[in-house]
C-alpha cells in the first residue's frame, strides 16, 4: 500500500499542470475536481488485490500514472459507465494535451446527467485554447447523447455557467464551431 505522501508525490506535477491550464482558461475549479478524480483513482488502484488480473504482466505492484491509465481503461472495459474511470482518463488527457481532451470518456455522464455538457465545454475549450486543436467534432459527437430538452431547459432556467455551457453546447449541436458558440456567450 502506498501512504498519502506517496500519491501526493504523483498526482503533484500533474496537479500543478492542471491548476495553470484551469486557470487560463477560466475555470480554476475544473482542476480541483480533476485532481481529486486522480487521487480517488490512484487510491483504489492501490486498493485492487494484487492477486486481480490487472497486475499480471506488470513488473512491480505499485501504483503509478501509467498504471493508472491503464487502469481507468480496464475499469471502463468492464463497466462503460464507470465514472471515477471515466473522469481519471479525461483528467490524464488534458493534463498530458490529448486531442480529444478525454471527450468521449464523458459521453456516458452526458447522457445520464445534462449538467455534465458544462464540463465537456470546458473540456473542448481547454484544448482549442491550450494547444490549438478545434474539439468542435468530438464536442458535437459527446453533446450528441445528451437529452436535448433537458440541455435546452439548462439553458432557459439556470444561471451562470450551467446556462452559459448548456447554450454553447445547443449551438453546436446546431453546427456551429466551438470558437464561434463560446465566443457568443463568453
């Protein structure tokens, strides 16, 4: 078992990209709950039986970030709507600048919850603005499983960033490009 000391000596330069990247883009409190994803999923890839099938082939049982890539996908593999798998693979990809900033591993929290189109935004906005990749079709394809009523009324009815998210997501699911529906409403 690994102490906490030992997580935080992980999770700390990725937790630190995070917060800068949050930061630029205008939502500092996206990195925190990335961050806390990460350490949850560290904790119970520690906790997993060494005697688990995930350890075979490994060359020691420690746990460590690419170990905890692959176990976020073997999570996923046995239980697609695994959040905790899901978010860890979004938060690893943002932090090491995937192209698809994790979008798909959203897909299913969209579906189950219309709030989540707020944090797929963020997402795709993270990317275009940190590295200059347009996310708009991965953004269209994830916002694609949300229930349409339920994002249109986020949109009518809250405030803030669940009202702002929720009409950029409308608008590119209506086909616009990210660029054009976040500059619209940010």
């Amino acid at each position: 078992m690994v102490t906490a000391a030992d997580i935080d000596q992980q999770i700390t330069p990725i937790a630190d990209s995070l917060r800068a990247a949050a930061n630029a883009v205008g939502h500092p409190d996206t990195a925190d709950r990335l961050v806390t994803t990460l350490r949850a999923a560290l904790a119970a890839l520690d906790a997993l039986p060494r005697t688990d099938e995930f350890w075979a082939g490994w060359a020691n049982d420690r746990p460590t970030i690419t170990k905890l890539w692959e176990y976020a996908r073997y999570r996923l593999d046995r239980d697609p709507d695994d959040r905790l798998a899901g978010r860890t693979l979004v938060a690893l990809a943002l932090s090491y600048g995937a192209n698809d900033g994790g979008l798909p591993h959203l897909t299913a929290e969209v579906t189950a919850d219309a709030t989540v189109v707020g944090d797929a935004v963020i997402a795709a906005q993270w990317i275009w603005s940190q590295i200059g990749i347009d996310t708009t079709y991965e953004l269209r394809r994830t916002l694609s499983a949300a229930d349409r009523a339920a994002v249109e009324r986020l949109a009518r009815e809250h405030q803030g960033w669940a009202a702002v998210a929720a009409r950029i997501a409308l608008d590119v699911l209506d086909g616009a490009s990210l660029d054009e529906a976040y500059t619209r409403y940010r």
